[in-house]
C-alpha cells in the first residue's frame, strides 16, 4: 500500500476515488469526506487527509486531523475520525495511514492522538497505546435499517409517551429551516444558549455556512406559534453514518418537549434518507431515552516526545479528576465555589 496526504479539496479524478470509498467504507462520516476541507467547525491546527490506497490504487482508509506543528489529533471519542473500507487489509491500511501521520508531522512530531469507531489492534502493533471509550465518552447509536417504527418501539417508555402526547397536541411545528430570516432567529437562541452555558459562541459566518452546505449538514427546528423554540444540528456522509452535532433551545419553552420531537423527527428523516447508523454523540440521560445501544469507540496515541511527557501530564490530569470525583459532595461544592471566586 502506499499514501497521500492531502491539504485542500481533492481534484475530479480522486473525488471520484474518494466517494467510492465511502459508498463501501465502514462507518463513514462527515469528517472523513471532501467536505471536511471546508466546514466551518474544524479548529486547532492545519487541516490534512491521509489517503491509504492498495495495489488497485482504491483507497482502503482514511484518516483526517489537524496538526497544530506539534500534535497530530484526529477526532474525539465521540466523533472517530477514520474509517475502512470493508474488505481492506487492515493492519496494511493502518500501517500505511502511520507512515503518512509521521510524514505530515516530521521531525518536530510529539504526539499522534487518533480516534476510531472500531477496535483496530494494527495500531497497538505499531506502538500506540490503546484506550476503549468509558464513561461519558461512550456514544449512544441507532441501527437505522431497523427502521423508524421499531426503533420507536425501543425508546423509553417515558420518551415514546411524551412524544405521542406533544404530537397529539400539535403545539409544536417541526420542520427543516428554510431561509436567512429563521437562520438569524435561530442564531440568536445559539447565542443566548451559549451565553447561559458561559461558552463562545460560533460566529454568525461559520452559521450561515454550515446552513449552506445542505450535502453534508441539516437543521431542522421546532416553531411554537410561529416562534422558534428550538433547533438541532446535524452532520453526515449520505448513506453512511448521521451524527447529533448539537442543540440549542430556549429554556422557557422546554416544558413542550421541542428537543424530544426533533430527535424523533431526526430518526424519521435519516431513515427514509437511507443512512445505515444515527450517531447521538453522546450517552447521558437524555440521549440513552431514544434507545439503540452503547458503542464504545477506541483511542491510539502515539507520544514520541522526551520522556513521553504527554502521556504524563495526562495521567496525572486523570489522577487529579478521579481523585475529585471520589471527594464527598461538601468538598466539591466548596472547591467550584473558590474555583469561581478565582476566575
């Protein structure tokens, strides 16, 4: 096998490569498309691809990240960034997609962190450490060929009685979002959702064209009296895997339940799209009330750094985190009260 790295959106005769892999690719997603190049979400260094292509110069895997001069990052475990073809020699593919990461890196490379939807043993072979997916990492996920009315028959009961009494009310509108004048509306609540979580929020610019890139995302909203209430963000590779990117919504309109119909209207949608697996992103309480089950996703991390001092500093971030957890509930509180009187 060999590879190519690339750095900006592929040429006609290797879009054309790149889209029959993924049409036989397992779990293909958004971010291993020619679209990453240019969605407006990607942050923390400059954007590259390492293609692996076998002896037919079929492209077998497919690695994207960002190298920010010192660490190459692809993912997180709640969104892998790889993917296999299905029929691919694997510990080939992997071996060549290291030999690419260590070319796009050089000699000032430290640390390769990557993420994958499957185990890939290859990579411990080749020096990674691997780490599965535990906890808040792992990722809730819905088998869409079930289809839509038996993967409703597998929600909570609590999710599919609340949803059957909204719909019945017919309070709620849920509908694609379709012009500049909601995606101003929308934004809006995008902001002020940002604002009470004390996080920044996404420039109107980056909105807009995620909006426009109708191939790749969606974004449908929940409307009470003509009034948006609510909206929810998606990514995806047609035919392949759709990810819950996010949710923004208004807190005094939450008793209408508007997040709970757009996931349902979501699962409806990707199902009659013909997507193989609805990602949630996520496995808290809110997401594990659609049912499907839980995946656990993989990390490899390669440190090459004097001393592996990245793998360091991280054991002892998860030392102090643990050791935080296991503190009573009076110790907590009183720490994020000094906490905020510090910032």
């Amino acid at each position: 096998m060999n590879y190519k790295i690339l750095s900006e959106y592929p040429n006609e005769d290797l879009l054309a490569k790149w889209n029959d892999f993924l049409a036989n690719a397992r779990f293909p997603t958004h971010y291993v498309t020619p679209n990453f190049f240019v969605d407006p979400f990607v942050r923390g260094g400059e954007r590259f691809v390492v293609l692996a292509f076998d002896e037919n110069e079929k492209i077998a895997a497919i690695l994207s990240g960002v190298d920010d001069g010192r660490k190459i990052v692809s993912g997180l475990f709640v969104r892998p960034q790889t993917a296999f073809r299905k029929d691919a020699d694997k510990r080939q593919a992997a071996g060549t997609l290291l030999a690419g990461l260590k070319a796009k890196g050089g000699e000032r490379l430290e640390l390769i962190d990557l993420h994958s939807w499957e185990q890939i043993d290859e990579f411990k072979d080749l020096d990674f450490l691997g780490e599965r997916a535990e906890g808040a990492n792992t990722i809730i996920m819905l088998d869409l060929t079930k289809g839509a009315d038996r993967i409703f028959k597998e929600f909570s009961q609590t999710r599919r009685n609340e949803i059957r009494k909204f719909l019945k009310q017919n309070q709620v509108l849920i509908a694609e979002i379709e012009n500049a004048d909601e995606l101003a509306e929308l934004y809006a609540i995008h902001r002020d959702w940002n604002e009470r979580k004390g996080n920044e929020p996404d420039t109107f610019e980056s909105f807009k064209l995620a909006f426009e890139q109708k191939d790749y995302r969606k974004i449908f909203i929940a409307k009470h009296d003509g009034k948006i209430i609510a909206g929810s963000y998606y990514r995806f590779c047609a035919g392949g895997v759709i990810e819950y990117a996010a949710n923004n919504s208004l807190v005094e309109y939450q008793k209408l339940r508007p997040n709970d119909l757009l996931g349902w209207h979501s699962i409806e949608w990707a199902c009659r799209a013909g997507f193989a697996h609805y990602s949630m992103g996520g496995s808290h309480l809110f997401l594990r009330r659609f049912g499907g089950y839980e995946l656990k996703t993989y990390r490899y991390r390669l440190d090459r750094s004097f001393l592996r001092i990245h793998n360091l500093k991280e054991n002892v971030r998860n030392f102090g985190l643990k050791t935080y957890r296991n503190l009573p509930l009076s110790v907590k509180t009183r720490i994020k009260q000094f906490a905020g009187k510090v910032r």
